[in-house]
C-alpha cells in the first residue's frame, strides 16, 4: 500500500543509531544517509526514511499518529523493544504483551523515538 514513510527527527544521526538498533532486531540493514543528510532504510516492499523537517522547525510527534513495524514473532518485538530502549528510546502505552480486539490477538510493543514519535512492533497471532 506505501512506497515509503518519511518521519521528522531534530538529530539524524541520533535517531539513526536508534532506528539502527531497532531494525537490525527485525534483520533489516543499517539506514544509508544521503547527500540532504537524510537517512533511508530501504526493503523490497517500501522504504522508511528519517528527515529534518524541510520548513525548518523542530520536528514532533504526530498526536494520534503510530508507526507499526511487523514482527516476525513476539521474540523480535521483545529484541525491537530491548533494542529501543537501549539506545536513546523510551516505552510508552502499556509494556510488551498480548492484546486482544476486534482484529484478533496480536502482540505490541510501543516506544517513542528520540524525536517522540510514536513507532510500535505488531506480531499477529494465528
């Protein structure tokens, strides 16, 4: 459904240890940064990328906006979480476990990066 995803970050090279860590748990390579000094993790189904805002302001977090990232298995989601934690994120909304709603089970693990963007890991379960 997207070609990509473009988020905020007030310090690329922060936030790129940081989206490092965590999506190297999920076996993705480390972000390539460009020649605007923007940061791009590219995979065979999208691209996530990390920027300064263009306008020049700080960036901040969406209200009510969550990235999910897939996980292959709720270990990962764990190493995803552990990963963030460790380097520069901090958790948010409930901790690490199965939640249960209208789409079935699935296991969620939320943090906030260190621009306080919202991001989490989804596992479904079944």
């Amino acid at each position: 459904m997207f070609s990509h995803v473009m988020i905020g970050a007030n310090d690329i090279q922060e936030s790129k240890i940081f989206y490092d860590a965590i999506l190297g748990e999920m076996g993705y390579e480390a972000g390539v940064i460009d020649d605007k000094g923007r940061c791009f993790y590219f995979t065979d189904s999208g691209v996530f990328a990390l920027s300064k805002p263009i306008d020049g302001k700080p960036a901040c977090h969406g209200n009510g906006t969550t990235i999910g990232f897939a996980a292959k298995t709720p270990a990962i989601a764990d190493a995803w979480h552990a990963a963030g934690v460790a380097n520069g994120g901090t958790t948010c909304e409930d901790l690490p476990g199965v939640r249960e709603g209208a789409i079935g089970k699935i296991y969620l693990a939320y943090l906030r990066d260190p621009s306080d963007n919202k991001i989490c890991a989804l596992h479904r379960i079944g």
